[in-house]
C-alpha cells in the first residue's frame, strides 16, 4: 500500500471501529491514572488528556521507552539503540517532565534536546506508564510544559494471611537487533507483609535495518536489579522501601559514528556511553483515612551516571568523561473530599548536585592531560514547591478544578554565579457530562521551566557537528497551554478527539557564534532566543467489538512555527502526522492473534537547525508504513510464548529526528513462565 495512502487509512478504520463497536457488548474497559491527580483516580475524572501502558506491554519491549512507541500523543524518537526520548505535543527532553512513583527522574543534566535516562527504568518494575499530555502545572511545577511521562511501579499485593507466591520468567530474541534477553521476578507474602525481587539482562547486536544492512556499531547490553519490600500492618496505613539499579556498560551513539546526511565522513571515530547507569531509592507511607485526610510522605535518592568515551574523527587524543546526578527528594502531600469538593495540597523538595570531570588521553603514549568539564563541576539546583489544586461538582453534569503552586528555585554554579528562576503557575479544568456517557472537557495551563545546569554550563560536542559553550545568563521558559476535546466511554469502548495549542516563550535554543572549532564543529551557544507555537489534534480508540474481538488505534496531528532572532520558520523536529491501528483477535481459549498497522506521512517542514542536523534528511524525511502481526499462545498451566513480525515488507524507513534507521523485518520469539 503506498505511504500516501496509509495514514488516511488509519484515520478510515478509527470511524469504523467506533462505529461498530457502538452496536456491541463486551467487558468494561475501565483505565486509572495516579499522574493526573497525585492520587488513584478513573480516566473520566479528569479532565487532562492522559495516554497509559500496561505492564505486559513494558515487558514486551526491550526497554522502557521502548513501550512509548505507539502510544496516543507520542512519536517515539530514538538518537541510538539503548536510549529514545519521548515527543510529547512536539517538545521533547526537558521540556517534559520524567517521573518513577511520583519522584524525579528528569535531573539538571537533562538536556533539551531528546534525552537517554527514561531507558535506566527497569522493565521489570514497572506496572504501567502513564503519559500527561498538556501542562499540570500546579501539580508538577518546572519542566512539566509539554507532559509528563511517568512509570508507575508494580509492587506485590496479595489478600490472604498466608505466605503465597507469584512470578514469572520471560526470554526473548528476534532477529533484526539480535536481542538475546531474560528476565525474572518473584514475589512473596501476605496482604500484611511482602516483597518483589527481579532481575534483567538484554544484549543486542548491530542493528539490521529495511533491505538488509547491518549499521555498526549499534549493539549495546543492559543489566537491571529491583528489590521492593511492602507493609500494610492496618487496612488505612502501608509503606514500601523500593530499590532499582540498572546499567548500560558501553552504548555507541550511532549518528557520531556512522555518516550522516550531508557528511561523507562520521563526526567521531569514537562515541559510547561508558557507563550510563542509574541507582534509585525510594521510601513510602501513606495513611489513607476512611472519613477524613489521607496523606502521603516519600523520599528518595537518585544517582545517574553518564559517563562518555569520545574522540573526534581521525583524531589521536581521546577524551574521558565523568558526569554524576546526585538528586535527592522529599515530598508531603495531603487529600480529602467534602460534599462536592475535593482538594489535594502539599509541599515538595529536592536538590540535585552536579560532579563532572574529563580528561585528554593521547592514544601515543596513553598520557592524561585534565580538560575543563562537560558541566561546571559542583553545580546545584534547590527546589522548593507548595502547591494545592481543588475539583468542584458546581451543577448539573459540570465540574471544575484549579491549581495554583508556587516555586522557589536556587542555581549555583562554582564561579559563585546564584540565579533564582522561581515562580506561580497553575491550571485550570473542566468536564462536562453532557450525557452517560458524552464528555466534553477543557484545560488551560500557565507553567514554565527554569534553565539547568546542561542549559547553563554545558561545554562540548553536541549532534549536528557542533560544539556547545556555556552561557549563565539564562532565564526561565513559559508557555500557555490549552486543550478541549470530546470524549465517549461505555462498558465497551472509549473513544477521545482532543484540539490543543500552545505558546512557548523566552525557549532555550542552541544559536550559532559564527566561530568554529579546530575539528571544524560549530560553536554554538545556549540563549532565550526562541518562541514558538504549536497545535495539534490527537484521536484514539479503544473498542471490544465483541467477546473476543478488540481494536484499537490512535492518529496524531502537530503543526509547529517558531522564531529565531526575528527569523521565523517551522518549529525544530516536529513530528509528521502519524498513527497506528491494532486488532486483537482471541481466536480460541488458549490463542491470540494480533496485527498492526502503523505509518506516518512525510515531514518536509524543517527549521534551520533540521537541516544542519546530520540525522535529518535536508529534503525532508519520506513518509512510511510498516505492517506486523503475532501470535500467543497461552497454557493454564501458565506457559505462554509469542512469535511475531515486525515491519513485514523490510521497508527502510526513519522515524523522523532518529539518529539511526528503525529495524526492518523482525522476528521475535518470547517464551514465558508465570506462577
């Protein structure tokens, strides 16, 4: 089926499927999301657009961002195997705030542009993702401007008093990035007292892309370790002590290392991530009132690793980088209902802490010589939020809700430069109720995102051939945000049109000094040069069609223009119109089969930045479509494996800003036991 063709296509069998499905019965679809409220709440509670992934669906992929590849509001873009960053409404990186339970993952490194870290999640820990499309500013405060991305952890809950067991082992491999992986985990107790222990290893090779060539290098490894312990000694109070570890040893960047559009030769004869590495720790209690106020108090400590290896192309001196987060985190917040009303508040804290050193290695003699850090070494960012945010049933069939937060924010660098980016921002909300099961809902956000320490100091090579210098004379970000959508929900089916803009102003951007560095690479520097406008529309669906019979799909639209220094032009890396439709099909008691289709148009509407951009294609990147389809097989006994195939025809293909092709035709078999 040729390109032009599909992504109508997708957007011909959504109206059918709704269509269909209306005249059917099935079981209640019924999806719950933690991020939009703070607290456990129904999809048709709130009024903020929120995308979720299941637990089985995290363990499917290789890794955690992985699962975000076809979620509605999401294009999935992947700089190198190992690492991809979500897009989100066209921003992206720190522009989107990244959560584990509630605490930060998005630390003062993270860049703006697409960043590696959300991968450092084990698979293994996660019970779902949920993804925030707009702006919970009062909930969230700095970075939470285009979304937030958030997994959601599985912890071992059983209802006897007796000691009882539950677990699984998954393996898998396929064929196009040569993934060998395993994965296990068990757990252990009674509804008073239990634990969860899992384990992960995956290895790849080089990655086989449409039409048969192998890009080298682009293999990488992962190993991964959780431990959670979970009390609950009264039916109103529980607690978790939660632990996650999980490395990458050696990751090539594959667009340093392979040429890129425009370049007939690489950027680098070496680029790897040697260690990107991640250590979590996070304590819980909460005290859930029958009548009255719950409350909830966590703690956590965060250590990221992003350790380089690099050296210029042809170059004899190799280059060894340190880079350490130190982010600590305390949060308290309060909730209750009365009548119609019900409130959340509290206050929120964390301080991250920078340590970051490099040295010159000359591959001669293997001398050192010590170079100026990627970030101002000893750099640290304090945080200090309070914040509250109250719903209202206020008439027939209408509710509403506002938040407000205030933030204090406090940036030393180690030259003594102080910059305090601290501000209000708040939102607002509404759902009406027009019938059982018509929902019409608004949202307006005021947020904004204070400049950190990769904004601020970052000193180095960046992709697109260029070498970034610091800048401390930054400022913080802003954008209005606002959204109004349809919604249908019925025991059998949901379906969601959602229209949204917004506004970003004062944004951080890389903006060229005319000077170039010995190698050749482009000085740039970071500046509050950009403002920019987007909007978009986002449709899915969810339908069980029959008993056995479940479709789903999702289409997304963005339009983006900004201006750069009084030039304007279309806005950096946004993506194409795209979309992807699934059917499910139980076929028999013990067999499921399920076929895809997804594709997305072409993107020729390139900022001045995208055409440098060596992973861009200067004409555009060309639309594309791939098909697929799986098989599962399900024993009662708790055996289970899958065999599927990705991209059936071999299409070569781009998603657009990767740093590398996707895979072509991949054949993965899975082979689980669960107890």
């Amino acid at each position: 089926m040729p390109v032009t063709y599909c992504v109508p296509v997708i957007g011909c069998v959504l109206l059918l499927a709704a269509s269909v499905a209306a005249a059917q019965t099935a079981e209640p679809i019924d999806e719950v999301t933690v991020t939009a409220t703070r607290r456990a709440a129904s999809l048709d509670d709130v009024s903020i657009a929120v995308s979720t992934i299941g637990r089985a669906t995290a363990l499917e992929n290789k890794l955690a961002t992985d699962a975000l590849e076809d979620s509605l509001g999401v294009m999935l873009q992947q700089t190198t195997p190992g690492q991809g960053a979500a897009i989100v409404r066209g921003l992206k990186g720190s522009a989107i705030l990244h959560l584990v339970d509630g605490m930060r993952l998005s630390n003062a490194m993270f860049r703006t542009a697409p960043t590696p870290w959300f991968a450092l999640v084990p698979t293994t820990s996660v019970d779902r993702i949920e993804v925030i499309r707009g702006t919970p500013a009062s909930l969230y405060g700095s970075e939470a401007v285009g979304g937030v991305v958030q997994s959601v952890s599985h912890l071992p809950d059983f209802s006897g008093d007796e000691t009882a067991y539950a677990g699984n082992v998954i393996v898998a491999m396929d064929s196009a990035d040569l993934r060998q992986s395993v994965r296990a985990s068990l757990d252990a107790g009674t509804r008073r007292l239990a634990t969860s222990l899992s384990a992960e290893y995956l290895d790849t090779g080089n990655r086989r892309v449409g039409s048969g060539e192998r890009i080298a290098p682009s293999g990488y490894s992962a190993k991964a370790a959780r431990a959670v312990v979970r009390g609950r000694p009264t039916d109103t109070q529980s607690w978790f002590v939660d632990l996650h570890y999980l490395e990458q040893p050696e990751t090539p960047r594959v667009d340093e290392l392979v040429p890129g559009f425009g370049q007939t030769e690489p950027s680098s004869s070496e680029f790897f991530f040697a260690p990107n590495k991640r250590v979590f720790a996070h304590v819980q209690h909460e005290f859930l009132a029958p009548s009255g106020i719950d409350w909830k108090f966590d703690a956590a400590w965060q250590r990221i690793d992003d350790d380089r290896r690099t050296r210029n192309f042809g170059d004899d001196e190799r280059r060894l980088e340190k880079n350490s987060s130190d982010l600590y985190e305390v949060t308290l917040d309060a909730a209750g209902s009365r009548a119609n009303l019900n409130w959340i508040a509290g206050v929120d804290f964390y301080h991250d802490e920078v340590r970051s050193s490099r040295v010159s290695q000359s591959l001669d003699d293997g001398t050192t010589i010590t170079l100026a850090p990627r970030f101002p070494d000893g750099s640290m960012i304090t945080h200090a939020g309070l914040f509250a945010r109250f719903e209202w049933v206020v008439g027939a069939g209408h509710r509403v809700s506002a938040g407000l937060r205030h933030t204090d924010i406090r940036i030393e660098l180690p030259d003594g430069t102080r910059i305090t980016p601290g501000r209000l921002s708040g939102d607002l909300g509404w759902i009406f109720d027009a019938t059982d099961h018509w929902q019409v809902v608004a949202n307006l956000g005021s947020g904004f995102r204070a400049p950190n320490i990769a904004d601020l100091g970052t000193l180095g090579n960046r992709p697109g051939n260029r070498f970034n210098i610091p800048n401390s004379a930054l400022d913080a970000e802003t954008v209005t945000h606002i959204d109004f959508g349809l919604r249908f929900h019925d025991a059998n089916w949901r379906v969601e049109l959602i229209a949204w803009a917004l506004r970003y102003q004062d944004r951080i951007v890389s903006v060229g000094t005319g000077d170039t560095t010995a190698e050749g690479r482009d000085i740039v520097q970071s500046v509050n040069a950009a403002s920019s406008r987007l909007h978009g529309l986002e449709a899915g669906l969810v339908a069980e069609l029959t008993d056995r019979v479940q479709v789903s799909a999702a289409l997304n639209f963005t339009h983006g223009t900004q201006r750069v220094a009084e030039i304007e032009e279309p806005a950096d890396r946004v993506p194409p119109l795209h979309g992807r439709v699934t059917a499910r099909f139980d076929v028999a008691d013990a067999w499921q089969v399920e076929t895809w289709l997804a594709a997305a148009a072409g993107q020729d509407r390139l900022s001045a930045r995208d055409i440098r951009d060596v992973r861009i294609d200067p004409a555009g990147t060309p639309g594309w479509a791939k098909f697929g389809a799986s098989a599962r097989w399900n024993s009662p006994e708790g055996w289970a494996a899958t065999f599927s195939v990705d991209n059936l025809l071999d299409t070569r293909y781009r998603v657009h800003g990767s740093g590398i092709d996707a895979a072509g035709r991949n054949v993965t078999l899975t082979l689980q036991r669960s107890w």
